[in-house]
C-alpha cells in the first residue's frame, strides 16, 4: 500500500510540475498553489473519461493501463533508486495523461473537466488541444 501511494504522490508533483513549466512559458499562467489545487481535478477528468463511453476504447484503456502501472509493484526503474525511480512514473503518467486528453478531444475534456475555466485551459495547453472558448 505504501508504493501505491508514492507513486500516486509522484504523480500529483510530476503533473504539477509539468503543468507549471508549462504555464511559465505564459503571461498570465497560473501560479504553483492553482496547480496544486489543479491535480484532483485531473483524477476526475480521467475518471469521467474512463466511464464515457462516448470516448473511443482505445483511450479507456490507456487510462486503464495507467492506473494499473501506478498501482503495480512492477517498474520499469525500483523506486529504490533516488530520482531516477519516480523518473519512469512521471514519463509515463506525463505520455499517458497527453495521449488520452489528445485522443479524447476538447469536447470530452471540456465535458468531464470539474474544476475551473482556468484549470481547463491549462489542461488543454499541456495537450496542446484547444484552448477554451
């Protein structure tokens, strides 16, 4: 249970990260406590995701194959290792996380998105779909 809940903890910094050195690259981006606040809003995106059937297979069973990897005690790299061992969880969540919100689409993100207007168009920027209207 304990490795479960690293990599979920790996998970909310490497998308907060993500999503804040991209929202640097902006004007008016967003500062690092939105982001913070933004990551339970993607839980929910993905969960709504999953549950559309609407939403093509194909990206149901990446977010499947997601959380199964986070959930494994299989890695490509063991934790153990300082850095490099949540480096391949952050690679995969990040390459996971864009392909389903690009496969989906704006409209489905825009659908099942709980949080903000400005949350949304920082997911959207990070899937480079998009931006809202």
């Amino acid at each position: 249970m304990l490795i479960v809940r690293c990599r979920l903890l790996a998970f909310w910094l490497v998308l907060v990260v993500v999503l804040w050195n991209q929202q640097r690259r902006y004007p008016t981006g967003a500062s690092f406590r939105d982001l913070v606040r933004l990551v339970p809003d993607v839980a929910w995106l993905l969960k709504g995701l999953s549950l559309d059937k609407t939403v093509s297979v194909g990206v149901r069973i990446w977010i499947a194959v997601l959380l199964v990897y986070l959930i494994s005690p299989i890695d490509l790299i063991p934790d153990f290792i300082p850095v490099r061992g949540f480096a391949d969880d952050a690679i995969v969540v990040a390459l996971a996380f864009r392909f389903a919100t690009r496969r989906a689409g704006s409209d489905a993100v825009r659908r099942h998105w709980p949080g903000t207007s400005e949350g949304l168009a920082a997911v959207l920027l990070l899937a480079r779909l998009n931006s809202p209207s």
